[in-house]
C-alpha cells in the first residue's frame, strides 16, 4: 500500500522526459532502457555505458545524499528470476519498454508503440490481478 | 567527449527522474498496476510528466534537422504492429506484473536497493542473453 504522490511523480516524469529530450537533441538516440542495456556490449557502447553510469549513479548520490529512497520489494527469488527472464527476453523480442515504447514512443505518436505500451500495461494489470486477487490474498 | 558527458548527463536526469518519481519502488509500480486493489494512480502522473516534456524535445528535434553531437537521428522504424511486437509486450508486461521491475528502476535501484535488484537484474540479462541465441530469421 503506497501512497499518491502527484507532485513528486509529476516533477519525476518531467524530468525523465528533459533526459529522453535531451538524449535524442545531443545524440539523436531514443532513451530506451533496455535498448540501450543490450546495446551496452556491441559497438558503439561508450555513450550507452556512459548513460548507464548516470542512471545508477545518480540514484546512489540520492541516496548518500538524502537517504536511500523507499523500496519494497514483495517478490521472492524466484519469482524475481522468472520476471527478469521475461522482462528481458520480451524486451528485446518487442523492441522497448516503458522508456522506449511507453515515453519515447508515446511522445513521437509512434503506432507501433502505442500498441506495445496498451497491451504490456493490460498484461501487467491482469498479472497483478491473477496474482493478488485471484491466486494470492 | 561532449557524447560522453551528454549521455551521462541524460542517464542521470533520468535515474533522478526515477527515484523523485516513486518509480523506482516496485511496491508502488505493482500499487498502480493494481486496479482492483488499493490503487495508487502515480504512475499516470509521471507518464504525464515525462510524455509532454519528451514531445517537446522531438518536435524541437524535427525543427533543427539534426542532433548538436551526431550525424543524424536514430528514428525508430514506422513499422506494422507485427506478432513479435505483440508478443514481446506481452512477455514483458507478464514479468512486469510479477515483480514490478522494468528495465529503468531496476537498474535505478541497484545502488540502494538491496539483493532484489541485482537479482532481478542478472536475470534480465540473461533474458536478453537467450533472444540473442535465437537463430536469425526468428528474431
């Protein structure tokens, strides 16, 4: 049970949209996450680790900063093995995540993105519904 | 030079975007994918943060022609909603709903997060390890 936070998630969203401007004005790269992390091993890498390096560390200065932000984490092992294997694997088969389909794309009023981000949404909502409400609780 | 540093200023616009947003925390990730439940709406904030002000770099971006430190823009293909994307999302939105992690906040989290993270991480990984292995005409 978490709390609304509309100002704060606002504020947070404009600044994850400043990166993604600010990534595709620089460099002319769509701030994809997981693109950008597959990417992180062939050629070309210097600017996704050096983008890597920003997203890690900034959070770590937070935290030394301010103290380490909220996080709960509910699932066991093995439920966070099967849930990187699929995140991982479906990324790359769908081409995007949240960043890239469900922000860039979003923004670029791409087609193929709007698609994506509609059914990774409903799928994750009904996820949560087999699992809290009809499995679990 | 000038790419390093604009890379590694966005990655961390980005990962404070992150944790100012609450997104980070998978508990408030899995609050918002729950409709059924005690829903926490944030997460539609933070999309309604981030998509305005990400629309307003690409038509700045469709203005000037070309990116300050690169020959051109790197435009996602205009393709069809094919099954691969379909059932990637899918695949993705299964393992999304399980843990609340996606790429972003996992990697986010890594640095305060505690053991979850990295696991959910080295798993991730090995996730895109395995579509790598498939063979070409199946990817």
């Amino acid at each position: 049970m978490t709390s609304f936070t509309p100002f704060a998630s606002l504020a947070g969203g404009a600044l994850i949209g400043a990166a993604a401007a600010l990534l595709w004005l620089t460099l002319g790269r769509i701030a994809g996450i997981s693109g950008i992390l597959a990417g992180s091993i062939g050629s070309d890498r210097g600017w996704r680790i050096a983008f890597l390096v920003g997203l890690i560390g900034a959070p770590l200065a937070w935290a030394a900063l301010a103290g380490a932000p909220a996080l709960h984490v509910a699932a066991g092992p093995l439920t966070l093995v099967a849930a990187g294997l699929l995140v991982g694997f479906g990324t790359r088969l769908g081409s995007g995540c949240t960043s890239g389909h469900g922000v860039c794309g979003l923004a670029r009023l791409s087609p193929r993105s709007i698609a994506a981000t509609g059914i990774f949404m409903v799928t994750a909502a009904a996820t949560v519904f087999l699992t809290r409400h009809v499995l679990g609780g | 030079m000038t790419r390093i540093l604009a890379a590694l200023a966005a990655g961390a616009l980005f990962g404070a975007g992150l944790v100012l947003s609450g997104m980070a925390n998978p508990a408030k990730v899995l609050a918002f994918l729950d409709v059924a439940g005690d829903w926490d709406p944030s997460l539609a904030f933070v999309m309604g943060g981030a998509i305005p002000v990400a629309a307003i770099g690409f038509a700045l971006g469709r203005r000037r022609g070309a990116p300050l430190c690169a020959e051109g823009f790197a435009t996602p293909p205009r393709g069809l909603v094919d099954a691969r994307l379909i059932g990637g999302a899918v695949l993705f939105g299964l393992g999304w709903g399980l843990a609340g992690f996606c790429p972003g906040p996992a990697l986010a989290a890594l640095g305060f997060g505690g053991w979850q993270p990295w696991l959910f991480v080295a798993a991730m990984l090995a996730g895109m390890g395995l579509f790598r292995l498939l063979p070409e005409q199946a990817r």
